[in-house]
C-alpha cells in the first residue's frame, strides 16, 4: 500500500476473519474531514473522526468476537442461498 503524501502511517493489525489472513493498515490524513482511517487486505476501508474508534474498529476487524464469527457465518451462508 503506497500512501498519498498528505497521509501518515498509524499503526498495522494482523490477524484473521472468515477464517483468512488479514492485514489492516491505519492511516492519518489532516485534509480529510475524517482524518483516521483504516483498510484492509480484504478490500474494506472505514474513516473515523478519532484515533481510538478506528483503532478499535481495525482490531475487531481482525480480531472478531464470537458473535461477529457467528453474523459473517450467517451472511456467507446467506449469500451461498441467493447465490444457487
């Protein structure tokens, strides 16, 4: 991940969800009007208007609870419904 010049590296957070590896990379950009953001090798990206909710959010990403395991479970079988 190549950041723009205007955005400084935060922090990295590996771990897995839906049973994957995961990388999230949390990035401060000032010109933005949510300055901390978030993305991951999964392909999602979040912004937040505070360091702490998009640290928080980026550890949950790659660190699920049980009941965030059990919700992707259930929208992957979901999917595999509609799908067929």
């Amino acid at each position: 991940m190549k950041l723009d010049e205007s955005e400084f590296l935060v922090g990295t957070f590996h771990g897995r969800h839906d049973g994957v590896p995961a990388e999230v990379t949390s990035t401060r950009d000032d010109t933005r009007p949510e300055p901390y953001a978030w993305t991951c090798t999964c392909g999602v990206t979040r912004s937040f208007p505070t360091e702490d909710a998009a640290f928080s959010s980026a550890w949950r990403h790659t660190h699920p609870t049980p009941v965030d395991r059990l919700r992707q479970w259930a929208t992957r079988r979901l999917r595999s419904r509609t799908a067929s």
